[in-house]
C-alpha cells in the first residue's frame, strides 16, 4: 500500500507505529500541516504540524526492531519540516541519521517530502546513508508555475527542476517519484503541456496521477474556471501514456544487473512466484523453484525482464 499524502491515511496512523508486514512499519513522525495547499483539507482537519519528540520516535524503533521489524517508513504530511514546531535545531535529516545508526534497521523510508521544504543536507544525508532508501517521493501537482502557485504550493517548476538537478548530482540512480493533479481550476491547455514537458525533462520513474476533484472547505472549490470532467479525463489519459513510456525506459535500465531486493512473500497472483521491492521500491518477480525465501530476508535478483510496474528476474544463489 502506498499513500502519497497523509489525508489518504486511515486514523489509526494517530498513535504508535502501524505494522504494513511482519517485517515493515510506519512510524509516524509528525501531524498536521502549515502549508494550506488550495485543494488540500487537511490543515482544516488536523490542524498545525506537530512533531514527536526525537526520543520517543527513536526509542519506538529500537523497541520495533526488538520485535523483528526491520523497514521502516517515516511518516508526515511534510517530513522536512520535522521539529520546526519545536523550535529544534535538530532537523528531519538529523533524525534520519539517528534512525540510521539504530542496530537491526536495514531500510528506512519516508513520505512525504514537499519539495520547497528539501536541502541539500538531506540529499547528502540519504546519499552517504547505508539504509536510507535512495528513493526521492518528491510531489509537484503541476508542471505549470502558474497551476502551481495557484495551488498555494510555493515552488517554481524552474526551483524544483533544480532540486531534481540536485539529487541526480549526489545520487545517479536515484529513483525520483512524483504526484501529479491534472485539471485543477484554470488549467489551461499550455498549463497541461508544461506538465508534459516536465515528466519529459525529470524522467520520473513513477508518476501517481489524479484527477482534481472538489474537497468542500478547501479554497480551490470555489475557484473560477473549473474545468470540464471529460477534459480532465482526456488529459489523465494522456498524462499516463507518457509516463508509461518513462517508468517501462527507467526499468529497461536495469535490466541485466543484480539488485538487493527485500523478501515480501509469494505473489498474489501466482504463488509459485515470490516478490520482494528494491531500495527504489520497485517491484521484482522471480519463480520459487523448489526454495522458500524467509519473509524480510534479502536477496540478490538478477533482472532478466522490464515491464512498466515490475521486474522479472532469477535469484543470484
């Protein structure tokens, strides 16, 4: 399960870590939101950003570890301004690499990082890490400045395709994620090609792509120039076929070369199969045999094939 923004999280992330696998959990880091993105009710609902103090976050780890789990998912509506309520100088990198050194840790996420809020820091942090997942989520809605600014995001497309700039500097083959809205009020036919433009420029390995749709209370409900459902549809659909073309050439990269993929269990579809996600949470496929792989264990999978959402392969014994 991936949740691109934490107004899709269920309730129970209010609380202690939430258990995604025998092996995986979230760990909620903060609440809350400052930002008030036009389309976004979630600074309505849950209110100011509230960080947890590092000490419990560090401490629920170490205990979680104990019991056997091993990835963990750092969660917040805006990671990067962890502690920023606190009046810390101890920033969300900081804690990263606190979470870093923890004994037993072996891969550690986080979501979601708004990308007018990312320093270099923590580029360099995650780029001289050794579990710190080089996997950038990095969330742009538009790639129209205009669409952008009216969603109250506070990024140019010219500063975010410097931060994307940036992070392919310290990490070659990092994989760089996205999420996308198409039709927000006053989208314009040139407003959607620059979103065009800009999976063509980023290369992103996964663009997750919505259709914008009214949230009651939020400023963008009752914006001018709302724009047609069948022109939003369109324009979805045109938005994914380039993106598809982007996440199959991205997998393709990989083809022929050995990945540490971390063991999710048989497949869903087809239990003599076994899957498992690299570092850059990408799904990998690769046939049982007559072994059983240990669920939470890592392997190494050559990759023989590349579709646009997975990759097939065989384990190097």
């Amino acid at each position: 399960m991936f949740i691109a923004n934490l107004d899709q999280a269920p309730d129970e992330f209010e609380g202690h870590f939430v258990r995604k696998s025998s092996f995986s959990a979230w760990v909620p880091i903060m609440y809350g939101c400052n930002n008030f993105c036009t389309y976004c009710i979630v600074p309505y609902v849950r209110g100011r950003e509230r960080s947890r103090s590092k000490e419990s976050i560090l401490a629920e780890i170490t205990k979680a570890v104990a019991e056997g789990y091993k990835e963990f998912t750092l969660l917040g509506q805006n990671v990067n301004s962890y502690g920023k309520d606190l009046g810390l100088t101890y920033a969300f990198s900081d804690l990263l690499r606190a979470v870093d050194a923890i004994p037993g840790v072996e891969r550690i996420r986080y979501m979601t990082s708004h990308p007018r809020d990312m320093q270099e820091d923590l580029i360099k942090t995650v780029a001289e890490s050794k579990h710190i997942c080089k996997h950038f989520h990095i969330p742009v809605q538009s790639g129209s400045t205009r669409i952008i600014k009216a969603m109250n995001r506070s990024i140019s497309r010219e500063a975010y395709l410097k931060l994307v700039k940036l992070i392919r500097s310290y990490v070659p083959d990092a994989v760089i994620t996205t999420d996308l809205i198409v039709g927000f009020p006053g989208e314009t036919e040139e407003d959607f090609q620059d979103t065009l433009k800009l999976l063509e420029e980023v290369d992103y390995d996964v663009a997750y792509t919505f259709i914008y749709s009214k949230r009651s209370g939020t400023p963008a409900a009752s914006m001018p120039d709302q724009v047609p459902v069948a022109v939003k549809k369109e324009r979805l659909r045109k938005l994914m076929d380039v993106q598809n073309v982007h996440s199959l050439g991205r997998n393709k990269r990989l083809v022929g070369k050995t990945l540490e993929v971390l063991v999710e269990g048989p497949s869903h579809n087809n239990p003599q199969v076994c899957s498992g996600r690299t570092d850059g949470n990408k799904l990998v496929l690769w046939p049982l045999g007559n072994k059983q792989y240990e669920i939470g264990s890592k392997v190494k999978v050559h990759i023989d094939r590349a579709q646009t959402w997975l990759l097939k392969g065989s384990v190097i014994e």
